[in-house]
C-alpha cells in the first residue's frame, strides 16, 4: 500500500531522511497519472521528486541510497 509505505535515504550508511509518502504534495499515483498523459513511462524509469528536509551535505564519493520497503534500492555514488 503505497499510502503507508515511507522514503528512507541514506548517505554512507547513515540515515538523513524517513518521511511517509502521504506526506508528499501530490501523491505517487497522481504523479504517475500526470506524467503518463505526456511521455510513455516504462519500467525502470525514474520520477524525481526533489526532497525532503534534512537531506544536508553530500560529498563526492558518497554512497547515496533510497529505499522503499517492498519496492527496492536504488544506491549511487555521487561524484
């Protein structure tokens, strides 16, 4: 159930943010609506909605990772 699912981002190892995703302005399936009416979205595509307080400073060489319980990780290095 997306409504209760939350966004954790980590750098390093260590947790910057947990917010709910019913705490997002528009809500994951109306984004997916929205965006279908102009482009075709396809697996693996990524929707980047920008972030949440707390994100702080990213150095380069960072390990930079969001992850959704029940959905996946998604890790990168920044730089």
């Amino acid at each position: 159930d997306p409504a209760s699912a939350s966004v954790r981002t980590l750098v390093g190892g260590r947790e910057r943010q947990n917010y709910a995703l019913a705490d997002m302005i528009f809500p994951p399936h109306e984004l997916v609506s929205r965006l279908s009416q102009d482009m075709t979205l396809m697996p693996g595509d990524i929707i980047a909605c920008g972030t949440s307080l707390g994100a702080g400073p990213i150095e380069e060489g960072d390990l930079v990772e969001v992850v959704i319980e029940g959905v996946g990780r998604l890790a990168n290095r920044f730089g």
